[in-house]
C-alpha cells in the first residue's frame, strides 16, 4: 500500500507543475497517496477499516489506533473531494488546487507512514 502512496506521489510531483495537466488529476494523486498512507498504517497495525476514500474517517480512524498523522485532519479534508467527486464533476467553480500544498502534505504522509511501518 505504502508502495502504490509513493507511485501517486510522484504522479502528482512529477506533473504537478504542468498546466497541462488539471487541478482535478493533481488533486487525485495527491489525496490518493494519503489515503494510501493512512491505510497503510492501519494495515500495519492491524487494524481492520472500511473502505473509503474519506480521508477524514481514515484520519480518526488512525489517531483511533493511536497514531499521530503529520497533519492537521483539516489539512487532509480539503483533498477528499478530488478521490471521486472531481474526478466527475465539473472543476471550475471551485478555487484552484494549491498544488504544491498538496504534494507536500503527500510528502508529509509518505515519511511519516514509511516511519511508522518501519518501526
């Protein structure tokens, strides 16, 4: 799982400063490598979850196994509509994607789950 997170970071990362490339598919990557992190932490611990790409439950759902994400879950809040929502929906009415934001709070996941699942 940790393995498929680093796969859409660096998606996001590498085509995160092409305007060639929307917002919407940015914001995929990057939501999708955290929600790839926080089900790897969980996988680690054991711990069994449902599935979603929510990435608020998966959030409570770690700090529930006692774990301590990198971030603030408002932080990780904002990406959830991009797993699905964006993916099919219309973009433009929404402010654009920060994108080096979020692929750093992608960064942020990956070590801190790589961390975690190495301890």
């Amino acid at each position: 799982m940790l393995h498929k997170a680093r796969q859409d970071y660096d998606a996001a990362q590498n085509f995160g400063n092409s305007r060639a490339i929307a917002d919407e598919i940015i914001g995929f990557h990057a939501q999708q490598a955290i929600e790839k992190t926080l089900k790897a932490v969980l996988t680690r611990a054991g711990a069994e979850y449902e599935f979603t790409h929510d990435l608020v439950t998966l959030f409570e759902e770690v700090t529930k196994g006692g774990f301590v994400p990198p971030a603030a879950v408002d932080e990780v809040e904002e990406l959830t509509p991009f797993a699905v929502q964006f993916r099919y929906a219309i973009f433009s009415d929404v402010e654009p994607l920060d994108r080096q934001s979020a692929i750093q709070l992608a960064a942020k996941f990956i070590h801190w789950a790589h961390a975690v699942i190495e301890k």
